[in-house]
C-alpha cells in the first residue's frame, strides 16, 4: 500500500463521491454516472484512479461493471497516519 497513491487518489472531491456512494452499497459505473454530471470516460478515469490505488474493486456481472469498496483499506490508511505521528521506539 503506498500512502501517497492513496492521498493522491482522495485529493479529487468527485473520488471522494465515488467512495462515499461504495461505502453504502456496490454499484454499476451507471449507477454511479447517475449521481454525477460528467462524461462516462471521464467517470471511468476516476474509477481507474481508484482501482490503481487500490481503494475499490470491480467485478463483472454480465455485462455490467460492479464497483465496490474495498473494506478495510480506509481503515488501515488511518492506522499508518497514526504510526506516522508516534515517536520512534529506541
């Protein structure tokens, strides 16, 4: 997990959005389109920045693209801030 691919990733507030929408509920890419007013390639890149991050993850079903959430990675990003803040052990 590389902390920086992730804040750079968080940085944009329509992947913000995006994980907001998958801590809810799996979607399709055109159930996310639904929620946002921007072009479906552009979509798609703000889904490709998440999967590279490895915040979400995809699954076919059929012929559609499920989005989800990928539990527990926001959850260990909080735990390495924390180490971060915490004086080294000698």
């Amino acid at each position: 997990m590389y902390l920086s691919e992730i804040f750079g990733a968080l940085t944009d507030p329509t992947r913000l959005k995006i994980i907001k929408l998958l801590s809810r509920q799996d979607l399709a890419a055109s159930e996310l389109g639904e929620y946002f007013d921007i072009t479906a390639p552009s979509l798609s890149h703000h889904l490709s920045v998440l999967l590279q991050a490895g915040l979400v993850r995809q699954k076919r079903q059929g012929r559609w693209l499920i989005y989800s959430l990928k539990k527990g990675v926001l959850d260990k990003v909080a735990e390495q801030v924390r180490l971060i803040g915490q004086k080294p052990k000698k």
